[in-house]
C-alpha cells in the first residue's frame, strides 16, 4: 500500500555490479554519474595507492588543499598531463574511482562490486549499464546487514525530518515518525506558550521564514513548518486561555485561565502526557517487531512488555480514582505479567545466574521508576504555561498601575508593556522551545527508537567530458585573456 510505504525509510536491495575487466573504469564512470549506488568500501578505507592518488597527495600533502569538489573525466584521463597543468579536480575523481576499482572482486575476466540501490532505481540503473556491457544483480541480504535509510517523499515531509535526524538516523526497519513528531511538538510548545497575541507573531514570522525573508534567516527556511506549526498551537491555547498579550481581555476564556484553575491544568498535562507515551510504546512496539520479529517485540521494554506495563498501571490508576475493584485487580494482573515478560527479557540478556538475577531486579526497579518519572514529566507542559501566564500578568498589572496614574506614565506604560512582552516572549519561547524538545527526544524517542541506523550516501561525481574540457580550457586561454 502507498501510504504505508511512505511511512517507512525507502526500501534497498542488495546489488552486486559486474563488468568485463575492459569495462570497469566505464561502468564505475556511470554510477558516480548516477548517484544511486551506495558502495561497500567506503573511500576513507579504500586502498589509496593509486597512480591519481600518489600524485595528488604529492601535490597537495595537507588535506585543506585538496579539491573541494571532485570531477570524474569520462574517458581515461593523462594523469601526467592532469597533473602538470594543475587539474586537481579530476585528479581527485580520477583517485576515487582507483580506490573503488582496487575493492572489485576479479575474475574469469570480470570484476564485480556490491552496494546498495532503492529498489525503485533498479531498472534505470541497469538501463544505463546495459550500453557499456555491464549488469545489475540483485543479491540476497546478508544475515545482519543494516540497510543505510533513505527517507524521500513530498517536499513537506522532507521538512518535517530534521527533528528525527537530529535525534539520530532512522533505522533502516523502523517506522519513520516525522509528521507524528512534529503534531507532538507543536502541540506541546502550544500549550506551554499559550498566548494568542504571542501565537500571531511566531506565525507571521513562519510567513517571513517561508518567504525568504530577512536574506540572513534564509539558511533557516526549512524549519518554517515548525514554527508555522508552533504559532498555530500557541494561538490556539491562548484563545483557550484567554490570553492575548497577557490577561488583556481582548479574548475571552474559552476554556479555563491558567492561574485560576492550575489543578485542572496539570491533570490535562498528565492526560496528553500518557496519551503521547502511549503512542510512543505503540510505535516502539512495531519498531521491536521488524528489527527483530515477535522475540524482540514481547520482551522489549518498548516493546510488548513495556506497553502491557503502562496500561497496567494506567488501569489501576483508574480503578483507584473510580473506587472500581475490578480494575484494580485487571490492571494488576497485567502490570504483574508485563514484568514478568520484561524479566525473562532482561534475564536472556543478563545469561542468567545469581549476578543475572541482581541485574534483572535493579532493571525491573529502574523500569517501574522510569515509567512513573516519565509520566510525571509531562506535568512541565502546564507548569510552563503556568510560568508564562504569570509573566504576561506581571507585564500587564505593571502596566495598567502605570496608565491608571495617568500624564506622562501613560506612554511609560506603553513602554513597560512593550518592552515586557517582548522579554517575556523571547524568554519563554526559548524555554518551551527547549522543553518541548527534550519531552520529545527523552519521554517519546528513547521508546520508539533504541538503535541508530546510518544515512544511505550514494556515490556521486559530476562526469566532465573531454569536450566540455576542451571548451573550459579554450575560455581560459592565453590569445581570449589576451583579448
């Protein structure tokens, strides 16, 4: 299904590349040209004795001369020649594709090199192989090889993953959450800088990031969904609030001021907490799954045993709020079993023993604490709301005392409001910025994610004709300089 593919990395096959020994330089030539094909011998590890690599390093001893960006000649470059007139770029292609040919497999007059391709760029690949005498092979995996990710899609689900990439690379199996992620985010800073008038303003600078302007801000474009993402919550839980600038009145309480009712607000946090864990073990259990099948999946703590956990517990909370006997023994029953699915989880991996069993008990500890920790984390989103609630009342009975007195304290309170609410929504913006990526990465990540994957890097150098050169070396000569 489309929609579900699109929720998981791009997926890769395992490729072996073979060409006649003639034809090994031409087929390495287009796969850089290509950029498809992510080699096994990364370069860094590749052997470097090379003719191009020997003179290049003879020409450049330090690495910061080297040629930032190399260029792959398309026909069998005069390394001499490449290397008298100063041609360092296609010296430094031309030493890549020697370390690459000097990893290739060799034999009955073939060589054959293995990598990994999407498995969409097959066909195109082969296509372009097919004139120059070489092929594609498709491979089996091998046994506990970890495919690189490539996450692709829309251009708006592009810019929604570098709050998953900072975290860490995707594993190649795992589910990639990045619209999930971003909803939480935003949600969360939403409700830690609840303020309409706050909310219009991190909008309108959304609209400015999106447009490209000021020029400076332009390397931080990308990030326009966030923050466009982010205004909209705020502006949303001020009209919920009733705040607009502070308690000015200008919006009425739609639902209930922070300061008044701080108990109900706490209860909410810990509500949207449990149901952002929830989806996190929810995630984290189908991550298990395809890393490792139903074994991984039953005994992680973020897996089956860890979800089973949190629900225990959630229903025993609930028969004990609603006086219900019932539920107290159901969520105990399942909170007991879930333990005692995480403790064989632990003891497999401990091997078993008297020290295995210590292990095994200070691990069920820390994951009962660690639950209730994590659960009881989530109270910040309305203690900072809280906070800037506060902020925005001081500001405002700070100007109100002012403008009451009247004469000339009415533009000083135009003053202290100004500059008021501009430090209070610089400071608190920062801090539920800040807060709200820390629920994220340590309370939802560390459940749905518990290994790193690695970047697919296909091999990619731009492939320079000797026409194309021969028309860059006829702009720069002496008789047109002359001219």
């Amino acid at each position: 299904m489309p929609w579900l593919d699109a929720a998981f990395p791009v997926r890769m096959t395992r490729i072996a590349l073979v060409a006649p020994d003639e034809s090994l330089r031409d087929m390495l030539v287009s796969v850089a040209e290509a950029a498809a094909v992510e080699l096994d011998q990364p370069i860094g590890d590749a052997d470097t004795g090379g003719e191009a690599a020997r003179r290049l390093h003879a020409a450049a001893p330090s690495s910061h001369q080297l040629p930032a960006a190399p260029i792959l000649s398309a026909e069998p470059p005069d390394l001499e020649e490449l290397d008298r007139t100063g041609q360092y770029d296609l010296l430094a292609g031309e030493a890549q594709l020697e370390a690459y040919a000097g990893t290739a497999v060799r034999g009955h007059a073939a060589a054959a090199l293995a990598g990994w391709i999407p498995a969409d760029r097959i066909g195109d690949l082969a296509a372009r192989l097919a004139g120059t005498g070489c092929s594609v092979v498709p491979l089996r995996r091998p046994r506990g090889a970890q495919a690189p990710t490539l996450v692709a899609g829309s251009q708006a689900r592009r810019a929604l993953t570098p709050l998953v990439t900072t975290y860490g690379t995707i594993p190649y199996a795992d589910f990639d959450p990045s619209w999930l992620a971003w909803a939480s985010y935003v949600l969360m800073f939403g409700m830690m800088f609840g303020d309409a008038g706050d909310g219009l303003l991190v909008i309108a600078a959304a609209v400015a990031l999106r447009a490209g302007w000021p020029s400076w801000a332009r390397r931080y474009r990308t990030a326009w969904p966030f923050v466009g993402g982010a205004g909209v919550a705020a502006t949303l839980f001020g009209l919920a609030y009733g705040e607009f600038f502070g308690p000015t009145g200008v919006v009425p309480v739609l639902w209930l001021a922070p300061l008044s009712k701080p108990i109900p607000l706490l209860l909410v946090a810990v509500g949207i907490g449990a149901v952002l864990l929830a989806g996190a073990y929810a995630l984290g259990t189908i991550n298990r799954w395809r890393e490792g099948g139903w074994p991984l999946a039953l005994y992680a703590p973020s897996g089956v045993a860890g979800s089973a956990l949190f629900a225990g517990i959630g229903v025993v909370a609930a028969g004990w709020f609603f006086h219900l006997g019932a539920l107290l023994i159901v969520g105990g029953a399942l909170a007991a079993a879930a333990l005692a699915l995480a403790a064989a989880g632990f003891l497999v991996e401990a091997g078993g023993g008297g020290f295995g069993a210590m292990q095994v008990s200070m691990e069920i500890f820390d994951l009962v604490v660690r639950l209730g920790s994590n659960v009881a984390s989530f109270t910040r989103l309305a203690a900072f709301g809280l906070a800037h609630a506060a902020l925005g009342l001081l500001v405002w009975q700070g100007t109100t005392a002012l403008w009451h007195r009247g004469g000339a304290l009415i533009a000083l309170a135009i003053l202290v409001f100004a500059v008021g609410s501009s430090v209070a929504f610089a400071l608190e913006a920062l801090v539920a910025a800040v807060q709200a990526l820390r629920l994220e990465y340590y309370e939802l990540f560390s459940r749905v994610f518990v290994a790193q994957g690695r970047p697919f890097r296909p091999w990619r150098l731009r492939v320079q004709t000797s026409a194309e050169r021969l028309v860059i070396d006829g702009d720069h000569s002496p008789g047109q300089e002359a001219a």
